[in-house]
C-alpha cells in the first residue's frame, strides 16, 4: 500500500511502522493531506521545520514502546501548543503559548506528533462549525452540510483522514456533535480526567478537553494517555474505578419516551434512532422509557441560566477592549453573560442542583442511556441564515450531560437514508454517570460494529479495525506506558 | 435534687426520668426557665397549649424506647416549627410554617420536645448576637459582654440550662462562636448531614444547621438522630463512614503558624490557646505548623466574594419590597449582594476551587485542625458603636470551614483569666474534613475534660456528666433509634 493510501487509525499506522515506514514518512503525509484541505479544517498546519523537532525524538525508538508511536494528531485551536499561536478562532486574540497544554504534554510523552492546529467555533461558543472567521467549516462527507461544531476542524481533519485522532474541547456537545456529523467516535470524557491546563475555557466549570477519533479503540488508546491528574488544575479529578463494566451485557439502557424525541422534521434520523435502540437490545440491552424532561430542563439551564457569564469571564479584557473583533453570533451569546448577576448564578445553581437529584434517579433504573447526538443537521446556508436558533436544535440532547456530570461517547448510527442531507453519516450519543468512560467506549465499539459501514468519509471499514477490548492494567491510569522526552517541543 | 436544679444535660434527664419525673414536670420547668430569661434569648418560647402535643404523645411511652425522650430543645427562629411563625429575626418577615423543618422531625420522632424559637442575628446575617430587633441577645456568664451570633439565643438558652440542646444554623461560624462565648460545644455537622429543607437559607450553598449543646456526647446524641438523607433537599448528603478515628491518638493536629494567630490584643485568649496546644499534646497530639494564609484567604471570600448574593437570593423579594424593615447592619451587608455579577460568582468559584485544592493538602499532614474560634469577644456597647468590623474579627477562623467542606467542634478550652472579659469561657475548634464528626466530637470530649470546669453558665462539672462514647451503631445513620409519631405537631 502506497503511503497516499494509508489509512491512519492507530492500528494500521502501527502495522506500517512494524513493516519499516518512517515517522517521518507518515508525519510529511499527514501534512501533505492537511495542507491539500479544502474544508476549512485547519487554521495552522504546521511547518517541516515546526514538525522536525517532534519527529527526530522519535528516531530510534523502539514503535512498540510508546502507545502513540508517530501517532498524528490535530489539536483545537483553543488548546496550546508550544510557540505555535493559539487563537481561539479569533485572530485578534491570538497569542502564543510558552508550553503547551498539559493533555498535549501527555500525548507529546507517549509518542504523538501534533500536525495541526484546527477551525471552531469562535471561542468554542456554537455547535455547527460556521462561526469563524477562518471559514465556515465543511462537512467531511457533504461540503455543502455543517461539520457540527464547535470542534469542527477536530471532526473534519480527523473523518478525512488527515490525522489519526483530535482534541477537541466539550461543553455543550462540541466534542460529540462533530463526530457524529463526520462518523466519528467522540469521547467527552468525564468532568476533570483530561486537565484543562492550557485550555482557553469557554463553560471552566463544566467542561472537559475531548477526544475525536475513527473508532472506539483509537479513542480509548487516546484516553488512555490524555487522563491524568493536574495538581495545576483545580478542577482535575484523579479517575476512578470503572466499578460494574456493563459494557458486555446484559445491561439496561434509558431511551427517551416517544413525545421526548424531536428530530425537526428529519424523518431518515428517526428512523436510524429506532433502529439503534433495536440494535443495542440486539447486544444485550434492555430498553427501559425515561422521562427527558428533567434533562432538557438542565439543558436549558446551559444558556438561558446563568452559565454563559462563564464564557464572559475567560475573555472579559479582550470582549470588553474589542467587542467588534468577536465574531457576531458569538458575541451576542457571550455579551449576555455581562449582564447576569450573581443572583441568578446562585439561584441557577440551586435550580441544577435540584434537577441533577432528579435525573440522577435514572441511573437506578438504567446502566447507560442512549439518545440521539444531534436530531438533525443542516446545510451551511440554513445555518447562516438562522444561526442561533437553528444552532440550539444541535444542542438538545448534548447540552445537559455536563451539567449533570455524565460520561459520554458519541458513535456511528448509520447514515440517512432520505430526505436533504442522504448519505450524510448519523450517530447516537451513549451516556452514563461519571468515570463509566471505559464500559460506554467498549459498549459503543460493540454497537459501532453492529452498524457497520466505513469510518469518518474514509474507506476503511470499522470491522476491519481492532475492537476495543481495554486499557493496559485495565483502568484508566494504571497503564504505565513509556513516555518520551519532548524537552524542545515543551 | 428539686426540679429546679435539675441540670438539663441528657445523663441527668435520662436518670430523673428513671427516677419517675414525668416529662410533663420536665418541660413545665423548661419553660418556666425559658419564661424567666432577661438576656434576649428567646423570640417566643411555646405555650402549655401548644406544648401539650408534643408531651401527650410521650405518655405511656417508655422512655429507654426513645433516644431524645422528653428532652427540651430550643430552635433558632430561622428554622421552621409547624404553626410557629418563623420571624428569622426580622417580624414583618416572619410567617407560620404548616410543617415543621425536617431536621426537627427528626428530633421529634425520637422524643425530643420544642420549648422555644430563638433569637439570631437578623436573617443570620452576624456573628455577635446584636443584630436583632428583639434586642441585643446577652451573653449567659456576663450580661454586658456579646453572646455570639447568629444562633445566638441558641447558646444562652443552651448554657442557661432552659434547654438540653438547641438548633442553630452555621455558615460563618453562627453555630461555633456562641458556643465558644457561652462556654459550650457546637457542632457544625458536614454539609448535607442535617437537612435544611424549612430552614430559611442565608448562604444555600455553605450553610448547615448546627447543634449547641453542652457537652459533646449531648451534640453525639442529638446529631445521631437529626442526621438522615433528605431527598427533597438537594444539598443533602448520605452520612459516609468515619474511616480512621484519630479521636484516641495519636493523631497529627494543624497549628497555625504564630504570624497568623490574631487574637485582637486579648492576651488572656492567647494564652489560653497555647495551653489548648500543650493539652492536646497531652492527649497524644502531635503538633504540626500549619501556613494558614491559604484558609484566611478563603475566608475573605465568604464576604467579600460572591457567596453574600447568596444571602440577598434568599430573602430577595422582600428586602427589595421592604429594605426598611431590615436591620441596619444586616441591611446594608445583603443588599452588597445585589450588585454582584454572575461574572464574579464565577471567578470566587474558580478562586475557591483553587484555594481547596491547596488547602486540602493540609490533610496529608494531619488528622485534624486546632485553631481559635474567635480570637477575642467584645463587650456589646463596643460591638454595636462598631458592628461590621468587629464582627469581621470574629469570623477568622470561622468562615473558610464552610466554604472549604470540613466538619468541625467548638469546644470550651477554659476561662479568660485576666483582661475586661476576665471570667468569660474561651474555646477552641477542631476541624477535619467532611465526615469526620464523630472522631472530632470524641476528641473534643477528651479535651473539654481534660480542660474541665462547669458546663456552659450552669454549676455542673463536665467531669460529671458521660463520656462521648460512639453512637449505637458505631456510625451516623446505623442507629435505628425508635420513633414516636408527631401528627399532630408535624
């Protein structure tokens, strides 16, 4: 197989390191194919010379003895690399990093190769990808169609083959909406697994740094480097034990009633919802009917409480000195946030506070829950021309899962059938409490399999690829894998 | 021994009860005590109509059946008693519950009987006891000297001996400085142990209603039984288990470093926190220097931060309809909550989540915390010529415990012996993190004996009354204490 050709989830990149391709090699490749991008995807490819310090560290390692031997990789640009400017998506912000954010560090230790900085939503605030000023990001598989935001250029760079997995940033479904809207597998982690140490932070206390990647395994392999405590960070958490791994089966899992689910008039997604509830009984599951409402009514809370003071405060100078550099949609959304007062954040606290006792009753009932990631998607054009509340559709079923402290994983449903967007790929969200990341990944490789069908607008089929069958040691932080010195790229 | 000298600690109830006192006798005195009372202690103590109820049900009831049996409790006035205005201190406020708070069914159901409401800081809003326009409450050893606040009447009914115990509530320290004034223990359970579903809130977030009672196996008692889950409260906690008690040594205790010991130029409390050191040495402490900066720092947020839009979220719609009506100091402290941003509510929550993470590291060095708990008291003409900043004084040690999730206990560390307030109890605090009440209350037992002298203003030796010895069951919630039903008192 020629090296235009090759495919690079982390499995085949591996078999061709064993067979004597180069880092180098694969490193200039995913360059070649980044900068060839006409999508969008990518604010900042880095340069041969950027790229060279990274890749000479690997020279004469052992590939067997990293977990992400010359593994590429494309980081949101709201996430810090090491003297490369980080610009939020918003030039006149930019600023450039002495060090690069702790989760980069940890992917740097084990071996990967960060190739580019991508497109978002500005200041991660949206989910369609269209807010920026870099260009409105273009669906992997249908260019005319959104890419699901706000880690767009993550989504794009990652379904197109570009790079082997992204990071992306999660507060509202900016991790997970993307990677369905691509046919991605999106991990939103659990809340504090992934520091958020030099990470610009649009929601700081409900947010998380996620993970874009082809398949489960790939994004497990990630997580599996990615996760680890940050004294700095004050809301890391050290991971836990995974407890109860349902991912097997039996298990039970929550499926909003009937008058819960709202598709907007997409017929094909509901149909490919139906079928994913068919077929995760079809692995072991029990459907149980919950109650959505308490859920959306946390959702809310996200935008219309006092949350989006959080988005105010992370860049309060900048939007204050230079309101008209901020992009228009988002500088509504986040100049809202000015007026909120403190009133309103204590009473909405109290008012998520309540609602979590009440949606945290499902987890009695239920293992996981599966809803749709999106209900629908839309072209480019519709989405300008309705960009707020057309953006918050995408947010139905995403907005509440950190609110609520749950762990997620978006995955593969199938592709629609009818209607505008046929031949689009469709996904469906897995959720369950917090530190369940492992049992839901595995559990969304099962289902993913069960689907079918090629990953991301690549041609690789997903039973090709390896299944997800665990960390090293088996929980989150007891793999031990080897790191490498990253001195000069910091 | 007449009924008039029977000293209201729950040993010599228990045994007057065995003796063939009925509990009719019982809160027939207490009330008379209640009734006698010239230190603004109480709001409105219960009627022998209203009382009735609460004593009828306990006829013919074994009193071994009931953990609390006939034993007369007083209820700071911001907490709800069943057709009892609640005033919180401020009377065109006040308005009658239909159904009793439900720590206080809790105590019900094991017996126990509410004699009175009591006086506080106006809407808790204090921790000197002059805040209220039911007059300045009194200190119970020296009327001219403040009682502490906010529960206030909650100590002088307490170390008067019109009650065995009292409720108070604890965001600042409202339910440890009157303690410490008034010679007596109080306890400020973990957050969520004791349920605040009809207590009027001030901080929601960080506030607990506390005990105040005159020894710590009295506080064990009472805490054994107001303690349960409330699912209807959203910041209620299940009990979790003591782990390691350290409450028999060795232990590790935290002294402040002497640069940050401020005892406001009362060296009588100086000294008697140098003997509080070398007593807990004697116990089987060791002693560890502790930088306090990080905790004082916390502190500051309680007021100066955003948690004081807390108190105006509370009582918003009537002290915006009514700032007339609310007392002066009180006043002018919670309307400064009005004018808080959510954007600032977010920065003091990002700077608190920082500030615990270093402080909590305090845990790797010790077992628990010794500190004063007020530096110094003043006499109520000084308080009311200068009442915030010397309130301010008496919240140093006091307002971070809340705020950064640690239990603690008040307890008396002996008699100021020179100076203006000579002959007026001083006392010390221990503090651990969450969940650690049991092991800080057996602890301080063995310190309030070792320190010795009379209980709270009254004449009883504490080396007469029970040791603290464990809750039946070993852990909170594992007692399965009997009930009694109250359906006619709710």
């Amino acid at each position: 197989m020629s090296l235009s050709q090759l495919s690079f989830d982390i499995a085949s990149l591996q078999a061709a390191y064993r067979n004597g391709v180069t880092v180098r090699e694969v490193i200039a490749e995913a360059r070649r194919r980044c900068l060839a991008d006409t999508h969008h995807a990518h604010i900042r490819v880095l340069s041969t010379d950027e790229l060279e310090p990274f890749v000479a560290r690997l020279d004469g390692v052992d590939p067997a003895s990293l977990a992400l031997f010359g593994v590429p990789f494309a980081i949101k640009d709201n996430i810090d690399l090491a003297h490369i400017p980080t610009t939020a998506g918003c030039p006149d912000f930019a600023f450039t990093p002495v060090e690069s954010a702790f989760v980069v560090r940890q992917l740097l230790a084990a071996g990967a190769v960060p190739v580019s900085k991508t497109n978002l939503d500005q200041f991660a605030t949206g989910l369609n990808g269209t807010r920026s000023p870099f260009g409105a990001c273009r669906n992997a598989i249908n260019p005319d169609f959104i890419s699901g935001g706000s880690s767009s250029g993550s989504g794009v760079a990652v379904a197109l083959g570009h790079v082997s997995f992204a990071l992306g940033t999660d507060t509202a479904g900016s991790g997970r909406v993307p990677a369905s809207f691509n046919g991605l597998v999106g991990l939103k982690p659990t809340l504090g697994l992934l520091s958020a140490s030099g990470v610009l932070p649009a929601c700081r206390s409900v947010e998380t740094p996620s993970i874009l990647a082809l398949t489960a395994a790939d994004a497990q392999a990630v997580l599996g480097v990615a996760a680890a405590f940050d004294e700095a960070d004050a809301y890391s958490r050290p991971a836990q034990p995974l407890g109860v791994d349902f991912s097997d089966g039996p298990f039970r899992f929550g499926v909003p009633r009937e008058e819960d689910l709202e598709f907007f008039g997409n017929g094909a997604a509901a149909a490919l919802f139906a079928d994913a509830v068919k077929r995760l009984e079809s692995l072991g599951g029990t459907a149980v009917t919950i109650d959505l409402s308490p859920f959306l009514e946390a959702a809310k809370l996200l935008y219309e409480g006092p949350w989006v003071a959080e988005r105010y405060v992370a860049i309060q100078a900048f939007i204050d000195a230079h309101p008209q550099a901020v992009f228009p949609p988002v500088r509504t959304i986040i100049e809202g946030g000015r007026s909120k007062s403190a009133a309103d954040a204590f009473a909405g606290a109290y008012r998520l506070k309540a609602l979590r006792r009440v949606c945290d009753r499902v987890w009695d009932a239920v293992d996981c829950m599966l809803t749709p990631t999106a209900g629908t998607i839309y072209r480019i054009e519709e989405m300008e021309a309705d960009p707020i509340r057309l953006n918050s559709h995408l947010g139905r079923y995403t907005n509440f899962v950190n609110l609520l402290d749950h762990s997620a994983v978006a995955v593969p449903a199938g592709v629609l059938a009818s209607g505008d967007a046929d031949g689009l790929p469709w996904g469906v969200t897995l959720g369950a409490p917090a530190h369940k990341d492992l049992a839901l990944l595995r559990l969304a490789d099962r289902f993913h399999r069960a689907t079918g069908g090629t990953l991301g607008a690549t041609t690789v089929d997903v039973e090709s690829t390896p299944a997800c069958t665990g960390l090293p040691g088996g929980e989150i932080g007891t793999s031990g894998t080897g790191t490498v010195r990253v001195a000069v790229c910091g």
